[in-house]
C-alpha cells in the first residue's frame, strides 16, 4: 500500500528556547510558553490510518504500516507508542502526526499495536510477545512489502521507548526465559523519546506517572523460574546492546524527566555502548511526538540520521 504524507501544521507551544536572561533583565518578563499537556496533545489531529496488517488473533495484535510513494526498498521505523503500557491510555493513533513525517522524509513506519497490561493476554509476557511478534513479523515479510530490513530503527515514545530499546536487546536474552526468541530480527539503531529504560527506576521514581502496580504487572511476579523479573524486561539489565542509542528528553518533562536517560546513558557507556542524550529546552513529554516542534524534528532527525549510517 502507498501513502502520501498529509502537510503537518506546526505547532506554535514550546516552539522557541527561551532567550538567555541578562543580569539587568526586569523581572516582569513574560514567562515562557507552558509546556504541552496531554489534554493539549488530544486537541491535535491526526492523519488518517493506513490499513493494518495481523501478527495474531486479538485485536490488537496489529501493526499499522505507512509507506512513502514511489519504489523501495524503504528503510523502516518500528514505531512504538508509550502510555504506560496501559491500552486504555495511549493506542497505536497517537503517533500518526510522527508516522507521516517520517513517510514524507522517504521512511517507512512498520507502528506496532499490542496489547497493554490492562487487557488481557497483557502483562508478562504477553505484553513483550506481541513486541517481539510485530518485529518478527516484519522480519518475515518486510520484502514483500518492499521495505529493507537490513535497515530498521526501533523508535519509540515514553512506555514505546523501553519496548524500542527492548527489542534492540532481544539477543541478550537468556535461553531460559519466556522471552527468549531464536531469530530476532535485528535491530540497527534505537531512538527513545522520553524513554523509562530502567524499570526499577520507573517503579520509584515514575510512580506517580504509571503506577507501582502497572511496571509490577508488566513485569511479572517473583517465581522460581523467573526470579529477577526485571532480568529480561529492563533494558539497562540488557546492557549493552550493541547499537547505535539515542535519547531525546524534554527538559520539562514531569512524567520522564531527562534523568532517567541521563542514568541510563551513564550505565550504558560504562558498557561500551554508542549513546547519545539530548536534552531539548523548553520542551515537556509530549512535544516529543509532534513534528513542527523542536523536540519532535529532533526525533525525526535522530530516526533518519540511523538510518542512514553503515551498520
């Protein structure tokens, strides 16, 4: 199927750094732009879906694939869509506005659909299954669809950006856990846009953003046979991962503050990793997802930028 990229409006909030202050500045300067809100981020339109393609039997087991016009093969996006993990809080749509920028930029966007820890078959593992099986699927049928898989960069948002960096990781995981996979597809690079990389950190520090009990049931109980849940969930137990990472962070962010990439960058070049974090002024979560931002056309120039190195 093909697609032409809808024009994206640009989004006026947050769309300057502020001006540097000088020590004669009078006080009653006008206060920057607030950053976006969620509530905000729900007023945008969004372009219309493409057709989807099943990688199981539920529902939500889909992914949405967008394709530029004219002959590939395409370089892939694996878009993931963040929401705590929670179906019942973000779907597949909220990056449509992201998945068009990347279709006009000649990127094709394999954007995953799966199941949240609200619903069932949700959780550990299925939440991770359905991950793996949407990247699988594009590893198996990705020609077909005319698109290059020797090329493709995992992106996601907030809860997408630990799947993304997940599913980099794949290959790390032990043979004994349930979410071992004998052929992952390969991964070639990672951007993670307000990214929670460390689940345990998540659980603490992001509590008041998903919830104690959302990471707890993403994760999975304490068993024999899995006794350190965040072993082959978290990614900076993964470490290293061996690609190519970037980390873009809103520096007013509240719900994924630049720390958390910021710890987990620290961690990850210990390891020998290749990660980059930046930090985009005045810039909050959701500015992240929306092209015609700063935040957002640093997302999109992160993901086109991977692609375009040698492996």
């Amino acid at each position: 199927m093909m697609l032409t990229a809808p024009t994206l409006t640009p989004i006026a909030l947050a769309a300057c750094d502020p001006a540097p202050k000088s020590a004669t500045e009078p006080s009653t300067k006008a206060a920057a732009p607030s950053v976006m809100t969620y509530a905000d981020f729900q007023q945008l339109s969004q372009p219309p879906a493409p057709a989807t393609l099943a990688y199981g039997d539920d529902p939500l087991q889909v992914v949405e694939l967008w394709k530029p016009d004219g002959k590939g093969p395409f370089p892939v996006v694996l878009l993931l869509h963040g929401g705590c993990w929670q179906s019942g809080v973000a779907r597949a749509d909220i990056m449509h506005r992201q998945a068009a920028a990347l279709v006009a930029k000649g990127v094709a966007v394999w954007s995953v659909e799966y199941r949240g820890v609200d619903m069932p078959g949700g959780g550990y593992p299925g939440t991770f299954a359905d991950v793996a099986a949407a990247a699988d699927l594009l590893a198996r049928t990705g020609a077909e669809h005319d698109l290059d898989t020797s090329r493709v960069v995992a992106m996601g948002h907030s809860a997408g950006g630990h799947l993304a960096l997940w599913l980099a990781a794949r290959p790390r995981i032990a043979p004994t856990s349930a979410l071992h996979g004998s052929a992952p597809l390969k991964i070639t690079g990672v951007v993670s846009l307000g990214g929670l990389p460390d689940l345990a950190a998540a659980r603490t520090e992001a509590a008041e953003a998903c919830g104690v009990d959302t990471v707890d049931r993403l994760v999975g109980p304490v068993t024999p046979a899995h006794p350190d849940p965040y072993a082959d969930t978290s990614p900076v137990a993964l470490l290293p991962i061996g690609v190519p990472q970037v980390q873009i962070s809103g520096e007013d962010d509240g719900i994924a503050p630049p720390r958390f990439a910021e710890a987990y960058a620290a961690k990850a070049l210990a390891k020998g990793e290749r990660v980059v974090s930046r930090t985009i002024p005045a810039q909050g979560h959701f500015e992240l997802i929306v092209p015609g931002t700063p935040a957002g056309d640093a997302a999109i120039d992160a993901a086109v930028d991977l692609l375009g190195r040698k492996p």
